[in-house]
C-alpha cells in the first residue's frame, strides 16, 4: 500500500482520442467526471480527436478553467481516411472547418520554413483563440526537424514562448538532440514515452529539467522497471515522489477514465 498521497498536480489527462475514438458527447461526460475529481490539467493538440480535442475541451472550460499543453507539429497525412474521420465525428461547422484547416496545414511541414517562429508564432494565435476559455501553460514543438534544431533556434522559441507567458518544451524528439538540449536548457519541458525516460532516467535525475511520461500503457511491456501487475498502481508508485516527473494518462475510454480514477483513490 501507498507510503504517501499521490499530487493531482503530478497526473496529465492525455486526450488525443477526444472527438475521434471517443465521441463528442461520451468525451463531455468523461471530461465533467475527471474535473469533478479534481483533474485540471490536459495535455492536447491541434490535431487530436480527429482535430476536435482543442473543440471539446475549449467549450468545457467556459466555466471551469483548465490547465492546458498543447503543441505545434505533429505530422499528419492528408488523405481520405482522415477526411472522413472528421466528417463521421462532425458536430458543429466551424470546428468541422477548423479540424480540416489544421490537417492541411500540418501535412506540409517538411520544408524549414514551416518550423520558423514566425510561423509558430502565426499558428499560435489560432490555437488561443481555439482555446480561448483555457490556459494554456506549456507549449510543445512536436517532432522539431533535426536539422531546425540549433541553439539560435532554441533562444528564439524560447523567447517567444517568454512573451506570451508560456513554458517551452519539446516532444517526441531523437536521442542526440534531447541530450543536447537537457544538458544546455534546464527551462525546457520534454515530452517523452517511458521507455525513452527509463533510457536516460539518470541525466534526467541530474538534469531535473521537467519532463511528461506519455505511452505509459503502449510501452508497459516494453520496459522492465516496473511491474505490469497492477500496473497503473505500480507507476504511481514509482513515480510519486519524483518532483520533476508528470505523467500523461491517455483516456480513450470510460473504463480507462474508471481504472484511472479507482487507482489513484486508492492511493490516496
């Protein structure tokens, strides 16, 4: 049993199967029993449920305000299944239009230019007014090309990042670069699946930049520190007194919103 509670602070609810997977009206059920548990804080993107996350989450927090990451380039392929997807979970027309517009736009980031801050920047003010009832505390360059990645780059999104008051950080990115930029930026966030974190747990330690565990239930069997009996439990367990560390709880279900909920009262 628990030798001490487990911070909501340090749990993320991963949403990327909200408007996809899950439809609109089972993702407003499951988002009204997590905030009524005291959940806050949810990780997202423009494309994410089928590009109807930012949607769903938005028209939540009108009266409640929630705490969000989201992020700039994911990559996406624009084609017909994705299309459809979109049209099978349609709800309302402006977010129809809005899910299209970002599948367009991030099927065609390639080429340097679609990673300059001037861009980011531009892209930027469409995800604040997708989620303007929100706040949106930690900003993510998903999947950064490598060869974008230099320090003048860094410093330039660092400061954007400064002037619209939000925590930089870095998602799904290589080996090499993540260990450049941990052991010469200690204010970025990174974004990673457990069994990259395990792979580096010890620079992580020393570094204490924070970081967000995703793919903790993709990878549970990839990784050999923690036992997947009681998995869920054995991850809290693990992970509770690690002060830089957060972890993302993807809910793609509401028996995974249940188990999620269960385990962590439990605990507490």
């Amino acid at each position: 049993m628990s030798s001490g509670k487990i911070p909501l602070r340090k749990i993320i609810i991963g949403t990327s199967a909200w408007g996809s997977k899950i439809s609109y009206s089972e993702s407003f059920k499951i988002l009204e029993e997590l905030l009524e548990s005291g959940f806050v804080q949810f990780d997202t993107a423009p494309n994410y449920g089928s590009g109807y996350s930012h949607n769903i989450i938005n028209s939540i927090s009108k009266n409640k305000k929630l705490i969000i990451n989201t992020k700039f380039g994911q990559k996406m392929n624009l084609s017909l299944k994705e299309i459809f997807k979109r049209i099978y979970r349609f709800n309302n027309l402006n977010a129809f239009f809005k899910s299209n517009s970002n599948l367009i736009n991030y099927s065609f980031q390639n080429k340097k230019s679609f990673w300059l801050v001037s861009n980011i920047d531009k892209n930027f003010i469409e995800i604040k007014k997708d989620l303007s009832n929100c706040a949106i505390d930690t900003f993510f360059l998903h999947s950064p090309l490598k060869e974008t990645i230099s320090d003048q780059f860094i410093m330039e999104f660092i400061k954007f990042c400064n002037l619209n008051n939000l925590v930089p950080g870095i998602s799904n990115i290589q080996d090499d670069i993540f260990l450049y930029l941990i052991s010469n930026y200690k204010n970025i966030v990174f974004q990673m699946p457990l069994t990259q974190y395990f792979k580096y747990e010890k620079i992580i330690e020393r570094n204490q930049n924070m970081i967000h565990i995703n793919s903790i239930f993709k990878t549970k069997y990839l990784q050999n520190k923690i036992s997947v009996k009681n998995y869920e439990i054995a991850i809290f367990e693990y992970f509770k007194n690690k002060r830089n560390i957060k972890l993302i709880f993807g809910i793609n279900s509401n028996h995974s919103m249940k188990s999620l909920l269960n385990n962590f009262n439990l605990l507490n």
